[in-house]
C-alpha cells in the first residue's frame, strides 16, 4: 500500500480550454468516418438511381414576334385605326397559355390517349443505362381512334400483342374486353380503338409485347399540356415571345409547339378578319333585299311597256325621272346610316363588341364618336387587366365599370346628335324630292307612270351598285387581312434531353453527400459526451493518460469460444506495441519504487478492463516478471473465461478461510503469470474486498510476485473497486471510446478520492 505523499502525482485543473487546430476536425472526421461514409454513400447512391431511373425529357421551342397596328387596309383602315386598341405581349402571352387553345393542341394531337412500353420503369431503364438490358419497342402503337366509356377515362388498359401476328387483345384488368387486328376498328365494352398497321420492322418489334393506354379525359389532358407548357416575353421591351414545351418524346414536344402555333395564328387572324366578317353579312342582307326590289321594280316597268306601247320618256321627264333617283338614294344611304348607328348603340354591352364596320362601308364620318369609342375600347381594355388579379366586386374594377357606363353614355349621345343631323338630312332631302315628285305629277299620266316604274328601277340599280362596290372592297379587305404575329425561329425536334443532367447531378450528389456527411459527423461529435481521444481526455478529467490500446476485432469472438486472446500471439503487432508501451509508463511512474499492485477497473461495463489485465499481465510474463492476475471481480468474473481456468477456488475462499492461497491459486497459465479466480461469489463482495484479510493477502503476495494486476468490478456500479485501490500502489481506470462517458470517469475519480485522497490514478484508451 502506497500513502507516502513523495509519490503523489501532480495536481490537474479539472479542465482547461485549448485551441481548436485543423488537426481537431481532422480527428473529428477519422473518428465519425462510418456515420460520414454512410451518408456520404446514401446520398449518392440515391442521386445515381433517382438520376439514371430518369426518363429523359426533351424541349422544343419557337420564337414568335407579336407585332402591332392595324392589319387592316383599304375601306376599313381609319376606322380600324380608330377602334383598335394593339394587344400587349402579357395579352398574347395569357392566350396562348390559354385552356381552349390548349384543348386545340390536345384534339388535333390526340393528347389524350397516351400510349407507354410495360416494361420502361426505374429499374428498366437504370439496367438499361448501364447496358445490362435492351431498350424498348421502337415505336410505340399509337392509337388512331381511341373512344372510351365513361368508367373507362383515365384507367390503365393493357395492350398485348400475339406473336407472329397482327392481332392484338386489350385487358382491363386480369379481363378481356377487347381484341382485334391492326388497321381495323374493333369495338365492344366500352372501347372502341383502331391501331395503324405500320410496317414489318413495327409487327415484328411489338410481337409478343405488352403496352399500356390510358385514354384521359380532354379536361385533365389540357391541364397537362398547361403544366408543360412555358410561354414568356424575352427581354423586358422586346415583342418577342418565347414558347416552349418539355415532353420525354422529342418528335411529339416539337408537334405540340408547332401545332400551337398554328393554332394561335390561326385564331390571330380569324379575331382580325371578324370585323370584315360583321360588315360582309350586313352588306349582303342589304344586297339580298334591294335585289329583290329590283327585280320587282323591272317587273312592273316592262309589264307597263308591253300594256300601253309606250318604250321611252322625253327628254324633261329623263332628267326629272334622274334628279328624283339621286335624291331617294341619298335619302336611302341616310336611312341606312342611322340604321347603323342603332347597331353601334346596342353593341355597347359588357363586353365592348362594338361593331363598326358597316357605317364606313356606307360612309359614316364623325371625329367626335371615333374619339368616344376610341376611349370606351381603352376602358373596355384595362377592365380586362384589372379582372386578371382582381373580381369585378374589387373597388377599382367597380370604379372602372362606373367610368365605362358614363363613356358609353356620351357614345349613346354622341349617336343621337350624329342621327339628328341625319334626320334633319334626311327631311331637307325629302323637301326636294317633294318638289321633284310635284312636277312629275304634271306630266301625262302614261310619262307620269313610266318614268315613276323607271324611277324605281333607276334607284334601286345604283343601290344595287353601290353595296356590290362595298361587298368586292370587304371581301378584299378579308382576303387581305394577315396576322399581327411571325414566327421567327420554327421549333425543331431537339436532339439532347434538358433533364436528367447526369453528371451535374452526380457531381451535386457528391458535394452534397459529402457536406452531409461532415455536417452529420460534427453534430454527432458534439452531441457525443463519451470518450473520442487521449487529448480530450487528459486535457478534461485532469488524470494523466498511461497508454492507447487498438481496438482488436478478434477479442469479442475468442472470448465467446472461451478461448483467450493474448497480443503475445502477434509479438511485432502495433496492439502489441501499445501494451508494451502502457507497461513501460507504469513502470515508470513513479520516481522512486516501481508500481507492484495495480487494481484495474472501468466506469461502466463492457469497456475492456478484463481485456487489458489479461494482455497486460501477459505481456509482463512474456519479459520474464513473475506476474499474478488477481480476479477481483467477485460480481461478474471473466478472468478464468480468458485464460481457460475454472472458476473455483479463488479469491473468495482464500479471504474466507475455507482454503490456503497455495490450494488456490492456478498456477502457470502461461509462463511466469498464476491466476487468482474470483472463486464462490459471495453475498458481501465488498466486505470482503475491504477488509483486513484482503490487505493481508495483497502484502503476502508482494513478497513472491514483481507484478500483481487486480481485475476489479466497474467503479460506476460499486465501491469494491475504490476499496482496492486503498491496497493497490496504481490505479488505473479503462475507457472506451466512443462508449464511455466523459462525465462518467470524472465520477470515478471522485469516488476513488474520496476513500484514497493519496491515490496514484492513470487513464487507459481502449478501442
């Protein structure tokens, strides 16, 4: 027993704050590399199969210029000028994202049957990257009719095709409902389809195949053309739109573009062409009428020159027969204005459709309501901006309306001076032409008659000219009317996919699996209060560390098969090396007299203190010391396991009397080393630890042993190690990395303190 303060050891701060070194992270990451490997690799790992099992989507696009102004000419242009308010490109951008657009592209495309390989999944297409597998059929059998019944939208229908043949059966299900042959229409429960026969090449890739249909309903496959689908405005001043779609077949991407387009353009001009339209049909309802009139008029003329003999007028009656003409289609082409004014005033409605058209082709002039439609159509135009964010309940929509209502006023205001003037027009006319018809009644009756007969067809024939005229410049205008948008690049079928991008993903896979993985090591390590190193160790508790022991895999299982695991086995090993180096610092230790009992123990179970006594001792046998293992673990011994002894009799019945330590002791377990067992386990271990006879016994064995090792109980569950240690010249106190609390060891240090305040105590790192 050592109490002779000269062989104290020196005082240690319970803890001192160090520096943080690069050489600190590092030791971090090599103690935490399966948590960062495992990371690491989960990461990558799910970024190789996500990014391989990828279908690859392809984008085509086209470039499209919107211009703006009148695209109009002719007879209409002052008019269009006036009325037309130019679509921003945001307007033309919201139309071609449009649903009823979208539906055009879907029916003209037949979007909504789509037609799969049974066989292209993940995995499928992961092997198939790789190379361990073929790629699909070639070409996929699209449908050329394709009708379902109701239950049947949007359900998986599988399409096998017999070997060896043009036949085909259709499956919902584990049941047949359908089965035919390419290039026929085959019909029954519900189903109706008809597949293109294709070529050889095509037969012979689908025989024996399986593929999938789903025909969708026309609603949800325009939502997904919409999904698809990106239109924006390249540049900020520009009136250039870009269009684009992504789909994983490239050749149907660059069709749904192009058809877009067409669509669009096609649209673009019918809106523009409307307005030749309205005015065409109001010029030929007109023309349809006069032209009965006329027909009616030369009637009667030619029966009346066949009933009285009478074929030609005199010179007087001619000219009165020519001024009352022009007079009656001037008032005629009045009637006909103010008509069309009434047309104007009832188009005032809620959605602007003022109608125009028809007082140009028959000559209406007024500034003042060109100007007050011009303002009603800009109203009209940012109504329709505010209802794009806003409901028409919205104050600034409301405020707005309240504007429109009082512009559409003035316009109906406007109109009825416009057609008071015509009136007054109209009833000076008719003043003169009652003048005119005054002096046509003097004539003769029969001149009377005939030149009234002639009158009628006089008039009725420069009607009859006149709209004709107007209905050859409209028909002209329409012919002429072009779209305000051109194509400036065309889509094309793309070549390489935009998605998956595979070795950026990989290579983002890696960054981000390794930042992860260092990320998840230092949030472990700081969570971690077990033991991680020598430095920390020492540096925390304040006891001196005597030596690092490897972690040894084979130790665990050769305790198992009851076999022991010495590292004398492996002499030239570096474990070897690290006991030779623990005994070499025990040994010199102390100054004066060299450590001869040394009481091993551990804060917890499981940490290696069995282990290191056992290879400890062996070692110090090996170099030619006589050297005693004592098992004073009388709770759970595991020397006699290590070194293949039995278990009785030990310790036990040597401190109780029941037999000599001679009889007890198993002598040459190895060369130089006697084992003590632990013996009977007794029901007072710690009595018996801490009593006189164990003092007596340990000062009887120094006599006859250089080196006595005392395998004793974890000093975190008992005292019977801290009992011993007041017999024992060191102390030494197993820790575990990566297992043994920080907090744990100072605890036992304290308890070891508190018996023996003398007591030299050292720190072994296992594992």
């Amino acid at each position: 027993m050592n109490n002779h303060s000269e062989n104290n050891q020196p005082t240690y701060p319970a803890y001192f704050e160090e520096e943080v070194h690069l050489r600190d992270y590092i030791k971090v990451l090599r103690r935490r590399w399966k948590s960062l490997s495992l990371i690491f690799l989960a990461v990558v790992g799910i970024t190789a199969v996500y990014t391989l099992g990828m279908r690859p989507v392809y984008r085509a696009d086209t470039l499209l210029q919107v211009a703006e102004g009148a695209r109009t000419s002719g007879v209409l242009s002052e008019l269009a000028a006036v009325t037309r308010v130019a679509n921003p490109v945001e307007t033309e951008i919201e139309i071609l994202k449009s649903r009823s657009l979208g539906s055009v592209v879907v029916r003209r495309l037949g979007l909504d049957v789509s037609v799969s390989d049974n066989r292209d999944g993940s995995i499928h297409r992961i092997l198939g990257r790789l190379g361990l597998v073929g790629d699909g059929a070639k070409t996929l059998p699209v449908p050329e009719i394709m009708e379902v019944s109701p239950d049947l939208l949007g359900v998986p229908l599988r399409l096998r095709f017999d070997k060896g043949s043009a036949a085909y059966r259709v499956f919902h299900g584990k049941d047949r409902i359908l089965a035919g042959t390419l290039g026929k229409l085959a019909a029954g429960n519900g189903l109706r389809l008809k597949i293109p026969a294709g070529g050889p090449s095509d037969e012979e890739d689908r025989s024996g195949r399986e593929f999938i249909l789903v025909k969708s309903d026309i609603r949800r496959a325009t939502r997904g053309l919409s999904g698809r689908l990106k239109v924006s405005q390249v540049g900020r001043n520009t009136q250039v739109v870009r269009v684009s779609y992504q789909d994983v077949d490239p050749v149907r991407a660059a069709r749904v573009v192009e058809t877009l387009t067409r669509a669009y353009i096609e649209r673009d001009v019918e809106g523009a062409s409307r307005e030749a339209n309205v005015t065409l049909t109001f010029i030929r309802d007109q023309i349809a009428q006069v032209k009965n009139r006329l027909e009616s008029a030369q009637g009667r003329l030619d029966d009346y020159k066949v009933k009285t003999g009478s074929v030609a007028l005199t010179q007087e009656a001619e000219l009165l027969v020519q001024r009352i003409s022009d007079l009656e289609v001037e008032a005629n082409r009045l009637a006909v204005t103010r008509a069309g004014i009434d047309r104007l005033v009832e188009s005032l409605g809620g959605k602007g459709a003022i109608v125009p058209g028809s007082l140009e082709a028959l000559g209406m002039d007024s500034q003042e309501m060109s100007a007050l439609m011009s303002s009603y159509l800009e109203l009209m135009r940012k109504r329709a901006d505010l209802l794009k964010e806003y409901t028409p309940e919205n104050p600034a929509v409301r405020s707005l309306d309240a504007r429109i209502s009082l512009a559409a006023e003035q316009i109906r205001a406007a109109a009825s001076a416009v057609k008071g003037a015509l009136k007054t027009r109209e009833t000076a006319v008719k003043n003169v032409l009652g003048t005119y018809r005054s002096q046509l009644d003097a004539l003769p009756e029969i001149q009377r008659e005939l030149a009234r007969l002639q009158k009628n067809v006089l008039i009725q024939e420069k009607i009859y000219s006149f709209l004709l005229e107007k209905e050859q410049e409209t028909q002209i205008v329409k012919a002429s009317t072009v779209s305000n948008v051109r194509v400036v690049d065309a889509a094309t079928v793309p070549i390489e996919p935009i998605k998956p991008r595979t070795r950026r993903n990989l290579l983002l896979g890696l960054i981000l699996g390794l930042m992860l993985g260092v990320g998840v090591a230092f949030i472990l390590e700081y969570f971690d209060d077990t033991v991680g190193g020598e430095d920390d160790l020492e540096a925390m508790v304040g006891i001196p560390v005597y030596g690092t022991v490897q972690y040894v895999r084979k130790a665990h299982k050769r305790r198992k098969e009851r076999k022991p695991h010495l590292v004398i086995e492996e002499p030239r090993s570096s474990i070897t090396e690290g006991f030779r180096s623990l005994r070499t610092n025990i040994l010199f230790s102390r100054v004066k007299e060299k450590p001869r009992v040394i009481t091993v123990s551990s804060p917890g179970p499981g940490e290696g203190k069995s282990f290191v006594v056992a290879n400890l001792a062996s070692l110090s046998a090996y170099a030619g010391k006589r050297t005693l293992v004592v098992d004073a673990d009388l709770r759970k011994p595991q020397q006699h396991v290590v070194f293949g002894a039995s278990e009785k009799p030990g310790l036990t019945d040597v401190l109780t009397g029941k037999m000599s330590l001679d009889e007890a002791l198993h002598g040459s377990v190895q060369e130089n080393l006697d084992l003590l067992a632990a013996g009977s386990l007794p029901p007072n271990p710690s009595e018996l630890l801490g009593s006189e006879e164990m003092g007596n016994l340990l000062t009887t064995l120094r006599d006859r042993y250089d080196f006595i090792l005392l395998d004793s109980p974890p000093l975190g569950l008992v005292t019977d190690p801290a009992l011993l240690m007041t017999h024992s010249d060191l102390g030494l106190i197993v820790a575990r990395v990566g297992m043994t609390p920080r907090g744990s060891i100072t605890q036992a240090a304290d308890a070891v303190k508190r018996l023996s305040p003398d007591m030299q105590l050292g720190l072994v790192v296992n594992a």
